[in-house]
C-alpha cells in the first residue's frame, strides 16, 4: 500500500490460514509463514453498524515448542537494516514473554523494534528499547490502572513508559486524535482529521502503525511519520476495508502542506 516492502510472518494453519496468505499477496506483501498442521487459523468476525461495533473472535491454533523453534530461527534471519512490528496477543501455546525473547535476541543487533502488545508482552519488551510503542487510550490507562481523559494524561504516562525504556511512544486516542512522545523528549499532538467518517475502526491503529513506520522510513522526520500514519488511520476509518494508496494520498494533499 504504501510502497514500503515487507513481509509477513508468524503461523497459519487449515484453509483459513491459506485464505489470509492469499488476501496478505493481494495487498502486495511477501510472506513467510509457518504451517502449522492439523488445526485451522481463527475467523474473526466484525459487525458494522451505525451506532456499534461487535467483535466475536474465535479460538486461534495452538503453536507447539517446535513451531515456536522454527519462529525463533526465522527471527534470527532479521539484520540491522531490517524493521520489525510485533503485533497483536499470542496464541495458545506460545509463552507470554515471546516478544521479549524476540527482543532479546536482536538487540545486539541494533534492529527497529516496533511493539504493538498490550500488558505484559508490551512492558517485559521496554528494557530492550524498542523504537516504537502503541497503545491506544484505554491500553494504556490499563498498564497504569487509571482512566486517561485527555491528551495531557496521555503524555504524563507516555512518559512513564519512556523511562522505563521505550524510545517513541505513539497514543491513539479514537476521537481525541492522538499523541506522540519522540525520543528526544519532543510533544507531537493530533486531531481527529476533518474527512474521517467512521464508517470502520477495524484495523484503524494498526494502520496508523503501518503509516508511521512508513513515514519514518520515508523522510526520517516524526512529525511527518505522525502525519502520514493519521492519514493512513484516517482512510481506513473512511473505508470498509483497509486504506488504499490512492485515499491516503488525497487525505495527505488535503490535510498537510508539505506533501506533494
């Protein structure tokens, strides 16, 4: 979508799981995927409607010690150069302190990590400085245990979070915009951009995680990082889909002078 390559990983299994590596092609990612078999990746379904959401998620497959082996030795292939996102809970089988075995592991080797966990998959990753961090509002009054009521509270445990270890830490904060916190100390805030309809929140913060990182990648500037990755929130939340290039491209013409 945003012209940055990539490649997907982590574990499929049964005809949902060739159906996802399929959708993921058609988005013009590569993939490198575990099989796992005897077993079938989740259905996850979502219902729209005009006043709510609803999100009934099913029982994903369990991943043994040998497929979290062949995981690891994946992982391992990662270098310097290279940009990695750990997204999302674990499924059955996988212990709850992978994603900081996965940091510990290529630390040393000085790779962007960005984490986009929640609880203790996030925080147990913080010692070993991840670039990015995600939590959105209520995550994040979670790992605190307190409500987050404004922009201003949001960056009081931003930087909590920073202390502890975590370079830049991004907030999304549904219809009070978002936050960031970079790691030279410097407050970014965004609102809501005037186009967004909500017609679908599904995939919102992940897709302002894929922006980010793909704006950084671009013009190595957080602000502008920030920009394009409300831009590319902003065109999911007007799709039923996820974004497309051409919508995001227009939301940036629209919303921000320095894109061209």
């Amino acid at each position: 979508m945003l012209e940055i390559d990539s490649t997907a990983m982590g574990f499929i299994a049964g005809f949902v799981g060739e159906e996802i590596e399929r959708k993921v092609k058609e988005y013009g990612v590569d993939t490198d995927f575990i099989q796992i078999q005897n077993d079938t990746s989740r259905i996850n379904v979502k219902i729209l409607t005009e006043a709510e959401e609803t999100a009934i998620n099913s029982k994903g497959p369990f991943i043994d010690e040998f497929g979290i082996k062949l995981l690891l030795q994946k992982i391992e292939k990662i270098q310097e150069e290279d940009t990695l996102i750990l997204a999302g809970s674990i499924p059955e089988g996988v212990p709850e302190n992978i994603y900081k075995n996965i940091c510990e592991k290529l630390s040393p080797k000085g790779t962007k990590i960005i984490v986009d966990a929640t609880g203790n998959l996030l925080l147990n990753t913080l010692p070993y400085h991840p670039f990015l961090i995600k939590p959105n509002q209520e995550e994040l009054g979670e790992i605190f245990q307190v409500k987050i009521s404004t922009q201003e509270d949001a960056f009081f445990y931003a930087e909590k979070l920073q202390q502890k270890g975590a370079k830049n830490v991004l907030v999304s904060m549904g219809s009070q915009g978002s936050i960031l916190l970079d790691e030279n100390g410097k407050k970014y805030k965004k609102e809501v951009i005037r186009t967004a309809k909500k017609i679908n929140t599904v995939g919102a913060g992940d897709s302002m995680v894929a922006g980010f990182i793909a704006g950084f990648e671009l013009y190595g500037d957080y602000e502008k990082a920030l920009d394009l990755g409300t831009a590319t929130a902003t065109a999911t939340v007007n799709s039923i889909s996820l974004a497309t290039k051409e919508e995001i491209d227009k939301i940036l013409r629209q919303e921000f002078k320095w894109y061209k």
